[in-house]
C-alpha cells in the first residue's frame, strides 16, 4: 500500500481536480484506490466524483456513525471517505484530533492498493498531520507568484519543522510539459539553496478548458474528455505514481495503516 497526501499551500490551484483524477487514473491501471477527502470544512470531492454522500466524516467524529459506515464507492470503483462541507468545528481540527483520525484508519479492513488523501488548502495543524502520516507528499502548484511563494512555505515546514521527504511537485495548468519541468526547476533551486534538500518532479498537468467543463457536469476529466491534454497528463501522472519504489521506509513518525505498511514493505 501506498500512501499519498496531496497539499496545495493555498486554494485554487486545482488540488482536489488532481486528487480526483490521480485516483481514477489509478483505478482506471487496475489498482484498488481509496480517496479521504481531508478537507473537514469545504469538502467537495464527491461532487467532483458525481457522488451523493448520505453521511461524513462528521457523523464519526459525532460518535453517530463508524469510520466503515460512511465509506461509499464511486461509480469510477473509487472508495471514498467523505470530508465535511461548511462545519467550522472541523475545519479547525488541532494536532490530536488529526491525529486521532490518522488512527482511525487502522479499523478498515479492506486492502488497497493507494490512499489518496486530499488536505485542505493552507499549512493548518490537520493538514500537516495528514502530510505527516503519509509516505509522499503532492505538493500542487501554479506558475503564479502567490501559489510558488505558499507552495515554498508548504514545502519549508515540512521539511525544518517535520523533517519529511518524499516531497513531489505536480505544476499545474501549465502552458506545455516544458513550462511545468521550468516552474519545477525553480522551487527546487530555491529548496536546495535555503533548505538544503530537494524535491522530485513527478509530471505536469498543462492547461485543458476540459477541466472546468468536467467539473460543471460532476465528473473527472478523465471520463469527461478522455481525448483531452489534461486527461493524457492524468494518465501519465497516474502511471509514473503507480511506478514508484514503495520499498522505502516511510519518514513520518505518525502513519495511515502504520502495521499494514510495515508488513507490506518487510515482504517486499
């Protein structure tokens, strides 16, 4: 199993469309992917996905339902854990109380392949834990001054103040592959310069009008526009995810499906 956090610094940049469409990129190569929309106080993965959600995550932090009983599959095969939408209490989860949720996980029985976990935008206590508890962190960004300068300080926490690798950048509604490995270059020089430490480069997302249409008609762009620039990116970006050593030792202390992992990675 994999493990994948998906943050974005600040909103707007399209986090939660590449969430979305990584993981029905991965279901679409045979891999078994489960989606924590993360974002506990402007959740909307499920429209993305064309889903309705009777219940979510703040059913289980009520106490009213299980963590397995708010769990629905999507019509792409994606399980989903649904955030929640304009509750204020939990988009302001502290330390523990992500913690608690990380936890939580160990419950579920299933096996999978991927978790996918789209945070909310920003560098909140939750979003860090979530990043914290994943073995690699998406790190999605614009070739905009505010979305490199928040991308930077999303990027600069998690390695002073964590210690974390496995840190990826996905540039996003770039003008070609070329522009987005440019941008890619240009945080990481910064990163190495006042960080010391480097970040990967995964694959760039180029711009595609199919994306906002996509999202009109609740669905991925991959089912929306298949033929599209957007939706070849998303496979390739799906394809080289899927490609990754998982092998390694994961950085963070705190972990989704710590023993699962560790089993996983001694029988590798």
């Amino acid at each position: 199993m994999d493990v994948i956090g998906i943050a974005s610094g600040k909103g707007g940049v399209g986090k939660t469309a590449t969430a979305v469409n990584l993981a029905v990129g991965l279901v679409m190569r045979g891999r078994k992917v489960m989606l924590f929309d993360a974002d506990m106080g402007l959740a909307n993965a499920q429209l993305a996905l064309g889903c309705t959600t009777p219940f979510n995550f703040g059913h289980v932090i009520s106490g009213e339902k299980t963590l397995e009983e708010i769990i629905v599959t999507t019509r792409q095969g994606i399980r989903l854990v649904p955030g929640a939408s304009g509750v204020q209490k939990l988009a302001s989860l502290d330390t523990l109380a992500a913690a608690a949720i990380v936890q939580a996980f160990s419950s579920i029985e299933e096996e999978f392949d991927f978790l996918v976990i789209d945070s909310a935008a920003g560098i909140s206590s939750s979003v860090l834990t979530f990043m914290q508890a994943s073995q690699r962190r998406l790190i999605v960004l614009r070739d905009e001054p505010s979305s490199i300068a928040d991308a930077y300080g999303t990027i600069k926490v998690l390695i002073n103040e964590y210690k974390l690798d496995e840190i990826y950048i996905v540039p996003n509604m770039v003008e070609n592959q070329s522009a987005g490995r440019m941008l890619y270059n240009r945080i990481n020089d910064v990163c190495e310069k006042f960080l010391s430490q480097s970040v990967k480069y995964l694959h760039s997302i180029t711009h595609d009008e199919h994306m906002l249409a996509a999202a009109r008609n609740y669905q991925s762009v991959l089912e929306f526009a298949p033929g599209g620039n957007s939706s070849r990116d998303f496979r390739k970006l799906a394809e080289t995810v899927d490609s990754l050593d998982q092998t390694g030792v994961p950085s963070g202390g705190l972990q989704f499906f710590f023993e699962r992992i560790i089993v996983d990675k001694r029988f590798k």
